[in-house]
C-alpha cells in the first residue's frame, strides 16, 4: 500500500466517523426536544456527548493529519482535538451522574416539604 | 479534496439545526436541571463546531478554545449541583 492511499483510507475514516457523529448528534437534539422528563433528557444528552461530539473530533483529527504535506500546524489540530476527546470521555460522564444526583436529591426535598405541609 | 469540503458542509449545517433545537429547549426548559443541561449539550456541540470551522478554514488556531470550552462546561455541571446539594459556597 503506498502512502497517498493510505493518506486517501485515513480521510475516509475521517469523513465517516464525522458523519456517523452528524447522525449522533442530530438525534441526541430531537431527543432533547421531545422527551418528556428530566432523566431521558439526560440519556438524550449524554448520547450527543460521547457519539456526537467524542466520535466526531477524533474524525477530525485523522482528517487534520491526512494532508500529503503535514505542518505543525495541522499536527497541533490533532493532538488538541485529541486531548479534548480524552477530556470529554473523562469530564460528560461525571457531570451528568453529579447533575442526575442532584436533581433527584432536590426532588425528594420538595416532596417531603410538601408532604409535611399537606398534613 | 472537494468531497471533504462538501460533506464538512453538510454537517456544519446539521449542527446548526442542532444548535436551534438546544436553544428551544434552553428557552422552554420547565426546570434549572433543564436549562443547564441544554447548555451543557450547546457547549458539547459548540467544540465540534470550532473543529470542524477550523479544519474547513484550514486555520487551527480557531479551534484553541474547545478544551476551554469542556471544562467550562463541566465547571458549570459540578458549580449547579453542588449549590443544590450542599448549599452556597461559605456557608
């Protein structure tokens, strides 16, 4: 295999792991829009996070190195797209279980407020 | 090469449609988990949105803020849950 189709195989994936997070991400908001509770919303959002957004910089960052003359600039592209998937895969998850626990801690306050009230 | 540029086209336009439905759901959002969560996945969707500007412009540097852009994000997250948990800072 010489090296301009191994450059053309590397752009390819590029281009497909960019529109399979397209498709990811595209769901992921009609999801936000149209489910009706809090914590399907927040499977909805942490679909966007990791297919939407973690599938599609790592595209990017193969199409950011596919050039046939590779500068530093286009190799910092890489290594930062690289780093804020990493920091993406770390960060969404921990978030979103901190946001659920948090929602469902202030919902059970509410409704023993309200129950002690009622009596 | 003018594939690239076109499919990089056609998925900036669908992350803008998905910009519009986030900020729909920003303005309706019936509770403060709703609203932060909408921003969460705004700013998700904002660090592709610069990658793929940069690559598309071929000017990398307009793709620095994106891991600012994360932790911002997850700052907000930890901030809005730990005020609802535990109260304000210094109490």
């Amino acid at each position: 295999m010489s090296s301009v189709d191994f450059l053309l195989l590397v752009e390819f994936i590029g281009l497909a792991l960019i529109s399979l997070g397209a498709f990811f991400e595209i769901v992921a908001a009609i999801g936000v829009l149209r489910l009706p509770n809090f914590y399907t919303r927040l499977h909805a959002v942490t679909i966007g996070a990791v297919g939407g957004t973690a599938l599609p910089l790592i595209g990017v960052g193969l199409l950011a190195v596919s050039r046939h003359s590779v500068d530093p600039s286009s190799v910092y592209l890489a290594i930062l797209c690289i780093t804020s998937t990493l920091l993406i895969l770390v960060t969404a998850p921990t978030g979103s279980h901190a946001l659920m626990r948090a929602a469902y801690i202030h919902e059970k306050r509410r409704e023993k407020v309200e129950s002690s009230r009622g009596r | 090469m003018d594939v690239t540029r076109i499919a990089i086209e056609v998925v900036v336009f669908i992350y803008i449609a998905s910009f519009l439905l986030y900020i729909v759901r920003l303005i309706k959002g019936p509770t403060l988990f709703d609203k932060v969560l909408a921003v969460d996945a705004f700013s998700y969707d904002l660090m592709v949105f610069m990658a793929l500007i940069a690559i598309y412009t071929e000017n990398p540097y307009m793709a620095s803020p994106i891991v600012l852009v994360a932790l911002w994000a997850f700052a907000l997250d930890m901030y809005i849950s730990k005020i609802v948990e535990y109260g304000d800072i210094g109490e």
